[in-house]
C-alpha cells in the first residue's frame, strides 16, 4: 500500500484542483449548474482517485483508479478549451493550466507504469 500524502502526483493535483476551483469562482453565474460544476468535480476526481486507489489490495486496482484519475485529466482539458473558447478564461491562464494538466498525466502515467500488475 502506498501513503497517498506522500505521494507528489496527489500533491500536485490538489493544488490544481484548489486553482480551478479559485478560476471557476469568476466564472458567469449561469454557469454554476455548468462547466463551473463539471470542472470542479473532475478537479477533486483526480487527487480523490489516486488517493481512493491507495488504500486498495493490488496494484492491478490502484493502477485502475490511476487511470480513472487520468481520464479526468483529459475531460478538465476539453472543459478548460470549451471555457477558453466561451471567453471565460484567458489564453495566458488556459496555458499555464494545460501545463499544470500534462505534468500531472505525464506524472501519474509514469508512476502507473512502475506498478507490478
């Protein structure tokens, strides 16, 4: 089993949840029941499956809840582009969250990749 507090790749994804959820706050209202709500929820998706997947008996399960984490990296990448091209949020800050986003894939795909399935 793995202690996921020690973990960097549950450390970094919950900074980045912590952004987005600062980034969606000036989000229109309107949106609240819309991305707003899904960027947060695959936000605390990621940080949430990597440490959900730790306290699993194998490493074939944790490996799956890595992958889920993963998937929900990619779905925070479409909504970020959706929000980019509604104007919600600047090119400047959709980069610097991309960024933030491939880290973390790359990170969690690697670290996946060690485990002994």
């Amino acid at each position: 089993m793995h202690q996921f507090k020690e973990l960097l790749i549950w450390k970094k994804s919950r900074i980045f949840c912590a952004e987005i959820y600062s980034i969606t706050a000036s989000f229109p209202g309107d949106e609240k029941f819309g991305l707003t709500n899904q960027l947060r929820r695959a936000a605390v998706s990621i940080p949430s499956n990597i440490a959900d997947g730790t306290s699993r008996n194998s490493n074939k399960d944790f490996s799956r809840f890595l992958e889920i984490a993963i998937g929900s990296a990619y779905e925070i990448e479409t909504q970020l582009l959706i929000a980019s091209d509604l104007g919600f949020i600047k090119f400047d800050t959709l980069e610097s969250l991309t960024d933030q986003l491939e880290e973390i894939i790359k990170m969690t795909s690697k670290f996946r990749s060690t485990l002994k399935i």
